[in-house]
C-alpha cells in the first residue's frame, strides 16, 4: 500500500483529499504547513501532494526536504508559471485547481508508477556528476555516470542496453573520452544500416578481387580503430558469418581481410550496445552464444525517458535553447500546457522523438515568447499509467467512472465551503482559500447554482 502525505492548509481541500485517497487503498497523512510536514519521517512516502501556497514557507521548500520522495504541486489555474517554476526546482509533476476526483487519482497513479519504475538501484561509489555531452541528474543517471567512469579506464568489453532513442552512442562517446584511448579514433558503426552482403568487407576490409566491385585494397573499420574505440550498434543484427569474424578479433586481437591470406594484429576497445535481449536470442540460435559472452563483461543499462523524472524537462529546455540558436529565433520558453504536456505523456520514441518534437515546436512557433502544447503535436488522448492498466490523462470531462453516491465531492466541499463563508469573505478572500482564481470561482457559481447574496457583494465591493 503507498504511503501518501496530503500538505494543505485548507481543511476541507485536504479532508476530501485525504477521504478520496484512503477510499482507493492509499495510506494517507496529513499536515497543513511545510513546518508540520517535516515533524513527519518524509523518506517513509511514497509521494507528497503538496499546495503550493502555504501559510509560513512554500509548498516547493518540501522538494529538498523531501529527497528522493516525489513531491506533487497543487496550484490554481491563476498560478501556473509557478507551477513549472515548481517543475524546475525538481517537482514531480503539477495539478491545477479546481480538480475532480479522477484528475487526482490518474495524477497520483502517474507519479507513484514513474517512482517506482525510477527506484534507485544499488548505490555505486564514486563521481555522480553529469559526463560532457549528457544531461541529467535522476538517480539512474548519476549511477550510469559512476559505472562509466569506473569502467572506462579500463579495456573491458562494454554492452550497453536500452530502448530505441534512449542515447546509446553517447554513453560509448563517453566510455571513449573518460578512457586512455581518447586521443585515438572513436568508430561508429551501425550494424542495422549496412546491407548484410557489405558488413563484413565494412567491418574487416578486403583485398583487391576478393568479390566482384573489390577493385582495390581497403583496411576494414576494425583496422581503422587500432589504439580506440570501436562502437558497434545494434549489434544484434550482425549477420552470424560476421559475428564468427568479431569473436577471433575479440579472442586473438587481429583481424583478417576478406580475401587475405594475412592477418593484422589490432588493438581494439569494443563497446556494443543493442535495444534487444542478446540473451533470448542466443538462446533460439539467432545470435551467437559465445559472441554474447565474450561482449557481456560489463553491461550498462540505458533507463527509458519515460523514468528519468525531472530529467526530461531540463532536456526539454536544452533543445529549446539549442534549436533557437540554430534557427536565429529569439529564445523562447515553453508553456505551463506544453510542460505538462511533455511530463505527462511516456516518450515511446524517447530521447530522439523529444528532440524532434522540440525541433519541430521552434521551426512553427509563430510566437516570439513561449511555445504552445499544441506545437509538439504528441497524442495525449491515451497515456498509459503502467504496463497493463491505460489511463485517460485529460480527465476534466469525463466523471462516469465516479461513484455518483460518493459523499465526498470535491465540487460538494467547494458548495459547502461557499455557502459557509460566503457572508464573512469577499470574492477575493473565497477565491484565494479555495485556491482558484475569481473568474473560476464566478464560473463554478453559475454552474453549481450558488447565486453571490447581498451580503457577500457588499463584502466584495468593500474590498
């Protein structure tokens, strides 16, 4: 069961809050201000739904204090620049105000299962600073920074895993720089864009004759890389004839061109790196099993953009600054919707298909200050929670799935707290404590019915 804490210093907010989380299984907290919140064990949450304007210190002072733990920001509509401001100190994610039952409840799946997904793994001694040339600072990333910088002194064989677009070529640029052979040639090969007749005389040179077009001599890529690195990717598509030929440069240390009767000693660093489970097809026979041991010495382990939290804002905001400069555009910023938008939806195309829509965002902005959720034309209409269970992420108009018994409504709280205070608070006062703006609060009377009495206009006027 997740353990929630609820910090909100409008008890009728918090007390429908804590009602709704507690009635879909969560373990529920509560406290009304950050001083409060922190007499509690905060690494004991799983996540902290937090307001962001609270009586003593801000909502966002909780994203330090609180470590690890995912912090989630409430704001009201009127506040969403300090929303993404929040975003940028290291919340989680954001949800404005006035919000129903299903917003919260998809809002919290969301976030615990980005958590649990991005739980830190084993702690690994030594530096946890970004490596040039890569961004960011989740947890994973600052232990794939430590395994890199222990691993590249060395010449052990590398495999580097991951999903399509996660940068699998920047960790073996990495691997590359931080090692001794830094000052020798770094070649990258992708084994999935050569045709399976060229990859061996690409990969291992050939004599002058050796096939019909061999029309001289040519030193293969392997040869090229003597005293570097050499980087083949995807190397799960290595035809199996081309994979025999690696495994004597791997076992022997050299390397014979095809229609050679001569072999040639090289010394090469090898780092791999595939989106496929090497293992699985070694086992059916589509990959060579002692290829696969000899490769697998050190494997690293590329997380997907979907789990690197607040990473993908900060690399959100360096496309937007690089592409700007490119296209001689003023630098712009991107919308509180946009922002949103790009935290929420799961990346399938990760790394690469967010530079691309980054890319494509400033090539159509028409705008001179933000750029528009709409620009990044990504499909939010479904975004799935987890593996099996899809979660409709724009909730606002949809309240089917809501008990229609529920006794605590959100809309209930706020019927209630009006009717309540109305004749004590001005517009301004109701808005500010409900945490809505004073449009929102005159839209949600005409729509509740609630008429403004005689009382509170005069109190209104007054102020």
């Amino acid at each position: 069961m997740s353990k929630i804490l609820i910090v909100e210093d409008e008890v009728i907010i918090r007390t429908a809050l804590r009602k709704l989380l507690m009635r879909n299984k969560y373990d529920v907290k509560e406290a009304a201000s950050v001083k409060e919140a922190t007499k509690f064990n905060l690494d004991s949450f799983d996540l902290i739904v937090s307001d962001l304007r609270l009586p003593g210190a801000p909502g966002t002072d909780l994203i330090q204090a609180a470590g690890e733990v995912p912090v989630l920001i409430m704001t009201s509509y009127a506040s969403l620049r300090s929303a993404v401001d929040s975003m940028r100190m290291g919340a989680v994610d954001y949800i404005a105000k006035p919000f129903d039952h299903d917003e919260m409840l998809a809002a919290v799946k969301r976030v615990l299962s980005k958590a649990e997904k991005a739980a830190p793994a084993t702690k690994v001694e030594g530096s946890t600073e970004a490596l040039t040339g890569m961004i960011g600072s989740s947890p994973q990333m600052k232990e794939l920074y430590a395994k890199i910088r222990k691993v590249a002194p060395t010449n052990a064989t590398v495999l580097v895993n991951g999903e399509t677009g996660t940068g699998k070529e920047l960790v073996a640029k990495a691997l590359h720089r931080e090692s001794p052979r830094a000052e020798k040639a770094l070649i990258s090969v992708n084994c999935a864009a050569i045709p399976d007749t060229l990859i061996e005389a690409e990969l291992f040179g050939h004599e002058k004759g050796a096939f019909t077009g061999a029309a001289s001599n040519r030193e293969g890529l392997v040869a090229a890389a003597d005293g570097g690195t050499l980087f083949l990717d995807e190397i799960g598509e290595l035809p199996l004839e081309a994979q025999a030929r690696l495994l004597r440069v791997l076992q022997e240390g050299e390397v014979r061109p095809i229609g050679s009767v001569e072999s040639r000693k090289v010394d090469v660093r090898l780092v791999a790196a595939t989106h496929r489970d090497l293992g699985k097809l070694s086992r059916e026979g589509k990959f060579r099993e002692d290829l696969y041991f000899r490769i697998n010495v050190v494997q690293l382990k590329l997380p997907p953009l979907r789990e690197r939290g607040k990473d993908i804002l900060a690399l959100a905001e360096t496309f937007v600054r690089r592409y700007c400069t490119e296209l001689k555009k003023p630098q712009l910023v991107l919308s509180p919707e946009a922002i949103q938008a790009i935290t929420t939806y799961t990346w399938p195309g990760n790394i690469r298909e967010l530079e691309n829509a980054i890319q494509r965002a400033v090539i159509l902005c028409e705008d001179e200050r933000e750029i528009s959720h709409s620009l990044l034309a990504i499909d939010l209409d479904l975004v799935k929670v987890d593996d099996d269970e899809p979660a409709l992420q724009d909730t606002r108009h949809r309240r089917s799935n809501s008990d229609p018994n529920e006794d605590l409504s959100l809309e209930d709280y706020f019927q209630r707290f009006v009717l309540e205070h109305q004749d004590s608070m001005s517009e301004t006062e109701l808005a500010r404590k409900l945490g809505v703006s004073r449009k929102c609060l005159w839209e949600r009377r005409q729509r509740l019915g609630i008429p403004r009495n005689k009382s509170s206009q005069s109190a209104s006027g007054k102020s």
